[in-house]
C-alpha cells in the first residue's frame, strides 16, 4: 500500500572504443567486465559463476512457455553464454549480456535506496572502464545510454515484486497508459527521431521509437510495451516479478527516483484495485511514439472511450488516484517515503504544465534540451548537425571528466540525491533488508567456498562434501541483516554456517 517494494533496475552500458569503429563490442565488454575483478571494492570482486538452475526466461504470465526452438537467441538467458559474469559484495550482478557490459543492482526496497544501487552501479563500471582501458591496447568509453542511434537499442530495465494473485490482464490494462505518458518526466532525451535517428529534431525518450506491440515476452525484437516474462525469482506460488522495459536509462538521480517511486505506487493501486477509472489508449503503441516526439507536451493522446487529453493530463489522473489512495490507506506519519514521492510527481506535473524549463534541474530531457538549444542558438545548428548528435552522447558519458550530466550535477545544476560516501559504501555492501544481504556477506566472509550464486540461491563447495550445498533464498524479505547477522558473525568458515542454518 505505498512504494515500499522489492524492485531493483538492471542497467546496460553503450561501449565503444574512439578511434576503432570495428572493435568486437563482446569483447571490448567483456574486458571491462574483468578488469573490475582486479579494482572491486571490499574484499573480493564476486564469484564468476552464476546459478541458472531456477531461470525460466520463456515462461509467459499469460499462462504457457515459448518453445526453445521459436525463441530469439537474445532471450535465452538461461544458458552459460556470458564470457565474464562477476556476483559482487554489494549483491550485484556484473556481467556481460550479449554486446554490452551489464549492471544489475541488488534487491532494495525503497525508491531512493534503487537510486543509490543504481548510482553504485554506474561508479563500478566507470572503474572498470578505466581499469580495461589502463591494461589494454584501447581506451574504452561507456554511456548510460539507450540507443547507438544506428537502429540499435539496449535497455535499462526496471524490475517490481508483486502479488502472484492480481490479475495480469489487469495489470496490461493500467498500467499501459502510465508507461506511454510517464517518459514526460523519465525520459532522457535525444536527438533525431525513429529508430535509426533519420527524422531530425529532439524527443523525450531514448527508448520509445523501439516499441513495436503492446503486451509480449520479447526484450530485444518486437518489444512489448508491457512485458510477459514470468521469472519471479521468488516463490512463485505468491510472488511475480513485472519486468519493465519501456524506460530510459537515466542520469539524474531525481528522474530515477520518481521513475520508481511513481510506478512501485501505480502497481500497489493496481494491487488494491484502487485506479478508479479505465485510461486505455486506443493505440498505445502509437501514442507512446507521438508522446516522445513532442517535447512540447500539447500532443493529445486518445483513449478507447474516444476522449483526448495530453500525457500529463493523464498523469495527473493518476496522480489523483494516488492522493486518494494515499490519503485512504496508508499511515503518512510512518511513510514519508511515499508521501515524498507523491508530492514531488505533483510538482513535476505542475512544473511540465506551466514552465518546463524549470525542471532541467531535475529531469534529464530537459536538461539535455536546455542544453542542446544553447549550442543551437550560439553555433546557428539545425537539428541535423552531426554535432549536436555528439553533444547528446557525450551527456550519458560516465566519466567524470567528459560525461556532460555529470559535470551538470558537480555544479549544482542537477540535482543530486545521493552523497560521494554513500555511493562508496554501496558499491561494496549489499542493502540490509532484502536477501541481498545474505548473499554480499557470504561472498564477503566466505568467498572461496562459494561456487556459484544467483537472486534465489548462494550455493557452497565445502570440503570433505562430495555434492555442492545449496541455500534457497527464495523468499526476498529473509536473509535480511536483522535475520542473519548473528548467524554469520557466528560462523568463522562457510561450514559452520551451513550447520547453524540447518539447525534453525
């Protein structure tokens, strides 16, 4: 009943090598990859290998499998098809997912707690990067990015623990319109339009020319606005996982934090059944394409029911829900999280409605734009110019030094939740109230009798066992700091640990 949830977000990086167009992108991913092992903060960089046992990537919420044999390769990540694959102390995952080095942060429970993770995410990679280009023969470069503007897209997917018992069609029918309209202040911004750039101009999302159905299991063809894999990583009997991969990959910590907290709030109204009115587009498909292509903000969607108003029109419809439903159930004394998210999406939508350009302290589109019309005003550019193209790359640059969102926020023109020293200790200790906790302390006290570990299991190779011994970690809300900490600091070895659960 607020926007307190499991969730987490899984982040691809853009790689390139400047200078050498025609570099293996897996490889040159897979050399960052490793080089963290040889930086990691905390003890150890992880185990390398990771548990697939308990994946079902082409099991569907609508109630059947995709045969293996109709699959795209892509969706196949069930298979030991990574060449580098770290688990880290912080409770990540880093790795590598076809052409791109991956982050996938650990489970937390908060939105601001899914910024810091994200954030830590980010400042590994860009260690890594410097690490992979310190030892190589090339300098490498990664970008919170979306999209090579060449037809190519790579996603930043946001993961959500719910209720096995609401109802899927329920969850396509509300929460479709919210993803089509809420890129008004989750989008990252980006010249040209359709997928491989050629329309000039700037839209709102990297991401929504790059969706082509409304509801499927595919991430990386015909993607699906809502996506089907049913994957819970968790008990499954009460828990499913909504993956969500309509969103932008996004530099302002600010953007990230509404990003979830407003849809961790949408999927608990649409738990409780709390919408209150049906919002289904007549195209959704369509209008999540049109939306994106008008920073303007007068398009109009239309609705099923044949009423037309702008995105943000629609998101104030949800935000209303939101209030009342906040207002009627939960205890605002005790959950200043949800409040403060609820008010911050209401300022947003009044900032978007009367002057846009004050949000570019806060949303990334805006910034980006702000951005881009101050050259195009000072050098005379068209929306063409190969330059401004340039611009909007360099600004998802994760470098200190070049990345131009970065250099926004250093100073003060963008707006920062998180603190240098938190982000340190995040990229190296695992969030205490989830699961994730369990698992970065055991690779942190007891890395080499760890074998392999994944988000439901940490499996041990103890000596003198001649079968490995797996924990189930199935249940996200145990395995906390709370439940565990006594038990591990009561274990010296990986063996002593095994026989205090056992005799729980």
């Amino acid at each position: 009943m607020s926007v307190r949830r499991v969730m987490g977000i899984e982040t691809e990086f853009g790689v390139s090598v400047p200078g050498q167009p025609h570099v293996n992108a897996m490889m040159t991913s897979t050399a960052v990859v490793t080089a963290y092992d040889g930086v990691a903060v905390g003890d150890r960089g992880g185990v390398s290998r990771w548990d697939y046992q308990e994946e079902h990537p082409l099991r569907d919420a609508r109630g059947f499998d995709m045969s293996r044999a109709e699959a795209d390769p892509s969706q196949l990540t069930d298979e030991e098809f990574a060449l580098a694959n770290l688990i880290l102390t912080n409770g990540a995952r880093l790795y590598v997912d076809h052409a791109h080095p991956e982050y996938s942060s650990p489970e937390v429970t908060t939105p601001w707690d899914a910024v810091l993770w994200d954030r830590a995410g980010q400042q590994i990679m860009a260690a890594a990067a410097r690490a992979a280009t310190a030892t190589g023969p090339f300098p490498i470069r990664l970008y919170k990015n979306n999209t090579d503007n060449k037809g190519a897209s790579y996603g930043c997917h946001e993961n959500y623990l719910m209720r096995r018992s609401t109802a899927f069609s329920d969850i396509v029918r509300d929460l479709t319109p919210f993803f089509v309209t809420r890129q008004v202040f989750t989008g990252a911004g980006r010249v040209g339009k359709g997928q491989e750039a050629r329309e000039p101009g700037f839209q709102i999302s990297q991401r929504a020319d790059f969706f082509e159905v409304e509801v499927g299991l595919e991430t990386t063809l015909k993607r699906p606005i809502i996506n089907t894999r049913d994957e819970p990583h968790a008990d499954p009997e009460r828990y499913r996982r909504l993956h969500v991969i309509v969103g932008d990959a996004n530099m302002s910590e600010f953007a990230t934090w509404l990003k979830m907290g407003t849809t961790s709030l949408v999927l608990s109204m649409i738990e409780d059944a709390a919408i209150g009115q049906n919002l289904a587009l007549h195209d959704p498909v369509r209008e999540i394409h049109l939306v994106s292509h008008d920073p303007s903000l007068r398009h109009q969607v239309l609705l099923a029911d044949g009423r037309r108003m702008t995105a943000v029109q629609v998101q104030r419809l949800y935000w209303e829900a939101a209030r009342d439903y906040v207002d009627q159930r939960v205890d605002v004394a005790a959950d200043t999280a949800t409040t403060d998210i609820l008010d911050a999406w209401h300022g947003v939508l009044d900032d978007l409605e009367a002057d846009r350009s004050d949000l570019d302290d806060r949303l990334d589109w805006v910034a980006k734009m702000r951005l881009l019309e101050g050259y195009r005003s000072r050098d005379g550019l068209d929306w063409n110019d190969a330059r401004l193209a340039l611009v909007d790359l360099q600004y998802s640059d994760i470098d200190d030094a070049r990345g131009l969102a970065l250099r926004l926020e250093a100073a003060g023109r963008l707006r920062r939740l998180t603190s240098d020293e938190q982000v340190r200790r995040a990229m190296a200790f695992p969030p205490d109230d989830t699961r994730a906790y369990f698992r970065g302390e055991c690779l942190r006290r007891y890395s080499e009798a760890v074998a392999a570990a994944s988000w439901d299991s940490v499996i041990f190779d103890i000596p003198g066992h001649e079968a490995l011994q797996r924990v189930p970690t199935l249940e996200p809300g145990r395995g906390t700091r709370s439940h565990v900490e006594s038990i591990l600091d009561a274990a010296p070895t990986a063996e002593d640990l095994l026989d205090l659960l056992r005799a729980q």
